[in-house]
C-alpha cells in the first residue's frame, strides 16, 4: 500500500487533477455510509437491543461520537509524520471493515446480546442486562469501527485537496468533500435506519459492511492516479524544538536583536522571509549563537537552533488557536442536540400517514439534508451574490461568523418547540408516562435541525479552508483535522453536562417528560452568545497569514 518507489514516482505534479475526484469522494462516500448506518441509531439499538436506559445510552452515543472525532487527528498526525496520507486511509478502512464484521454478528448472532428485558410476572428466569462478554464484544466492535472510519475522514481531505494546484480548486474540493460527507449520512440515517427498524439489524449492518467493503476497493482502484504526499517526518518535533532551543537561550541570558543576518534561515542561508515582531520573545529560538552552525551551515545543535520558518510556523498556531477554541462551544450546542432530539422523537407522534412512522434515529437526517442543500445554495448562489456587493468572494472568518448566527438560532428554536412539547405534556398529564406518546407531530422539530444544517453548511468548510490554508505546510493533514478535534472536545464537553445536568439538577431525568429539557437549551443559547462575542473579538484581532493567496482566488474566480 503505498511503497517507497510507488511514493516516489507519484509526488510530482504529472498526477493528480480532477480524475482522482471520483476514486477519493466514491470511496469516501461509501465509508460514510457505513459509518453513519451504525451512528445515526446506535442509541436506539442500545436501548432496543441491549436494554440500557435512556440517558446512558445517550451518553455512549456521544462519548463514542467523540472518538469518532478523536481518531482522525491521528491519522492526521501519523499521515503528516511517517506514512503519508494514501497508507493511513487504506489502513484505516480495513480495520473499519473488521469493525464493520464484528457489529454485524452481534446484530445476527442471538447469544451476542442480552435476552429482552424480564417480564416480571411470569415465573420464568431471565436475564435482561448484557453479560461482560456481550459488552466487550460490542464495545470492540465500535472502536474498530471508530478507528477506522475516523482514521481517514480527514486525511481523505487533505489527500483530494492535495491533487489540486490553486486554492480555487481546493476550496470546489472542500465543498464537494462536505456534500458527500452529508450526502452519505442523508442515506445512511433514512434507508438504513429504516431497514434496522423494520426488517433487522443484521440486514442494516450488513448493507453497512457491504459499503465498507466497496469502500476500500473504489479507493484501491484510484491508486495510480493519485499525487502522493511525501511525509515529513513529525512535524510536533519542530514545534518542541522552537520551546526547548527558546527557553535554553532565554536561560542563557541571550539577547535579542533585529538583525535579520543574525538568525538561521537554512544550510544556504537563503533569507526568504523575516522573523515577524508578534510573539518576539520566541525569536530566540532562532538566534545563531557560537557552536549552534557547522562551517557546512547545517544545525550543529538541534535542540538549541531552529530555523526561521520553524519558529514562524509556531507563532502560525499559536494565532489560531484562539480561534479554534471558539469552535469548541460553537459545536456543544450541536452535538447535545445530536442525542437529544432523538429523546424528544422518541417521545412525540412520528407517523407521517396511517402506515408510515419515522425512526427515531433518522431525525437528525433533516441536518444533513439541509446542510447538503445549503452547501450548494451557497456555493452557486449566495457566495457571488457577496461578490457582486463586496467585490470579493468572502472568507473563511466571514462564513464562520454566520455559521455562528444559525446556530445561535436553533438554539432558540429548540427551546421554544420543547416549552410547546411540555405544555402539551402538562395539559394531558403525562409527566411519570415514559412509554406515553405525546400528542404533538415530531414535524415540530425539523426548523431548528434545518437552521443547524445552514449553520453547518456556513463555518465547517469556512474552517477547514481556514486551517488549510493559515496552517504551515507540514502541518496539512493535521490542519483539516482541527474540525474533527473540535466536534471530538464538544461531545466531551456534551457528555460531561448532559452527565452534570441528570444528576444535579431535575432537568434530564430518564423520563424527559417529568424533566425540563427546554431550560438545557436556553442554557446553551446563552452559551452561544456568549462564544459568539469571544468570536468577533478574536476574529478582529487576527490577520491573515496567506491573504494575498486568498485575493489571487478571488481574482481567478472573477476571470
């Protein structure tokens, strides 16, 4: 997969080009459909199938979500570092293919799950809790499943992106990654969903594993025509060498100094670019002192010197991050309603016609279809009509900041429908009533998951196109994976306040109809706002590293 000779011949610009688009979006495709067919109902199939309550179920849905989010920076970081991106997405999907065996058989085999939940009044001995053994088996299964999906969510981004030369092509790239992204969970959270509710679990997670398997060979297949990305060796090891070879000097009593001839741009000594005055005290790191240099110029003492660009590279991150942690609590709002609304469906009349009810788990389909419209919506209209009126197409901080708007939104929304769900369970004494069907449409929840796909359609690909193009070069698939470590961190922190809400306040009992669900979202519209402002702070104070590539883009896309 990916040999030296195979690598070595596919680094110039001879491959590439739009004839990979089909090969990487059709195996990324399908792996988000299998992906998603497990997710999108894995709450209703551990409360169906494995009898666990309600809000535990829940908050396995997001600690798993979570993982889901955590592995791609993985694969990111061993992509960057040593294997390249092509090794780590074939990889990768062949263990999501042992994963995607493994839950098939807990989903056929009736010895892998527990016997359903004990009735009590007959005299038979039954067992409603799974065993160690279910649950180990199960749990494997989902993280062989997480690694592998995860491992190469975000690296495919970064390999598609890499087989294009300008950023005009890489930001149509990011779009179309997006669609495809949405498209496989439209599918995924309405056919399969469907078929697990209706025929088995086994027919649905097999459909899951049969796209997996397609998965890997599409992605085989394009093998030839890729532009592979040559590792560089771990690129965190640069970065630990800026603080140990600043903090050495700064010990040292080593002064600064604005001479530009002073400091160590390579083995040439080419001066390509000047150390900027921000974040000064890390110049240092850069600083030639006596014994730092070889008479052939090479670094004499690596974790004493570091070039210029390395120690550029680190002031890169370091302002970005601020804006990175403002995605933090723009995603929590949106992974607590991921596994929320699934309650509140659960609870709500879902029948669309007399023999037609929707699953519980589809419901967040709505978010994918809208974010998959929006994204085209957007693209071919909304984007040039901001061009016409601003004279440019607009950037990555622009589209994030509305992102941000929408979200905020929804929040508002869901409280409203769920204060309107209550009153109604008020008004026909359901509260106690967990079974208890709730006489509103769950229709009543498809305006705040549509307001969430606009919003996502708006700040996920204005921050992958951010990262791309501010972060250093070596640093590429770990860029387009920041997302993903975003939404990780947020079902975290969703998980930790859903887990913090049940137990200290009466907001989220296991029986949502006695809880409060509606003061959960207005908690975190607040929330929203707040972040929001933080955001428009930190928005004003940056300023581009690569802008001008930025107005070279906007010029092509005017030609």
């Amino acid at each position: 997969m990916g040999g030296g000779n195979t690598e070595e011949s596919q680094t110039s610009k001879k491959h590439g080009g739009w004839i990979t688009f089909p090969f990487i979006l059709g195996s990324f495709g399908c792996i988000t459909l299998a992906t998603g067919g497990w997710l999108a109902n894995l709450i209703v199939y551990l409360i169906n199938e494995y009898n666990i309550d309600s809000i535990d179920a829940t908050l396995i849905f997001n600690v798993v979500s979570g993982c889901l989010c955590v592995f791609p920076v993985l694969g990111a970081v061993l992509a960057d570092s040593f294997f390249g991106s092509f090794s780590v997405i074939a990889i990768s999907t062949s263990i999501s293919l042992l994963g995607m065996i493994s839950l098939t058989l807990t989903a056929t085999i009736h010895s892998l799950r527990p016997q359903p939940p004990c009735d009590h009044s007959a005299s038979v001995t039954c067992s409603s809790s799974p065993s160690k053994l279910q649950y180990t088996i199960l749990y494997s299964s989902i993280i062989l499943a997480c690694v592998g999906s995860g491992g190469s969510r975000f690296t495919t981004a970064t390999l598609g992106a890499n087989q294009f030369d300008t950023i005009k092509n890489q930001n149509i790239f990011f779009n179309w990654f997006f669609v495809t992204l949405y498209a496989g969970f439209v599918a995924s959270s309405t056919a399969i969903v469907y078929i697990q509710d209706n025929v088995s679990w086994g027919w649905g997670f097999g459909i899951c594993l049969a796209a997996n398997v397609l998965a890997l060979a599409i992605f085989l297949l394009g093998n030839r025509f890729y532009r592979l990305d040559k590792p560089r060796g771990s690129p965190f090891t640069a970065l630990a060498r800026v603080l140990v070879a600043n903090a050495r000097k700064r010990l040292a009593g080593v002064p600064l100094t604005s001479d530009n001839g002073c400091y160590y741009y390579g083995e040439d000594q080419v001066v390509d670019g000047v150390l900027t005055k921000s974040f000064r005290c890390l110049n240092r790191a850069a600083l030639v002192t006596q014994g730092d240099v070889h008479l052939d110029g090479t670094i004499a003492k690596p974790w004493r010197l570091c070039k210029v660009q390395e120690v550029e590279d680190f002031k890169t991150l370091l302002k970005i991050f601020p804006l990175w942690s403002t995605s933090i609590f723009l995603a929590v709002p949106i992974t607590s309603q991921a596994s929320l609304v699934i309650l509140q469906a659960l609870t709500m009349d879902r029948h669309l016609g007399p023999n037609f009810k929707i699953p519980a788990g589809s419901f967040t389909v709505i978010i994918f279809i809208s974010t998959t419209i929006s994204l085209t919506l957007v693209d071919r209209f909304l984007y040039p009509i901001w061009q016409k009126l601003i004279g440019r197409m607009p950037r990555p901080l622009e589209r994030v900041g509305l992102g941000h708007i929408f979200n905020i939104l929804s929040m508002v929304v869901s409280a409203l429908v769920e204060s309107k769900r209550l009153k109604i369970v008020h008004a026909h004494h359901l509260q106690g009533q967990a079974e208890a069907i709730v006489p509103i449409s769950s229709l009543w929840l498809f305006p705040q998951l549509v307001l969430v796909g606009i919003g996502e359609a708006l700040h996920f690909p204005g921050q992958v196109g951010l990262y791309y193009q501010e972060f250093p070069i070596s640093l590429r698939s770990t860029a387009t994976s920041m997302v993903s470590v975003v939404i990780a961190i947020a079902y975290y922190l969703s998980t930790g306040l859903i887990d913090l809400l049940h137990r200290v306040t009466k907001w989220l009992p296991d029986d949502i109809n006695k809880g409060r669900l509606d003061n959960v979202y207005w908690m975190i519209s607040v929330i929203g706002v707040i972040n929001f402002g933080y955001y428009l702070v930190c928005s004003r104070w940056y300023k581009y590293q690569n802008i001008e590539n930025s107005v070279k883009d906007d010029s092509i896309t005017e030609d």
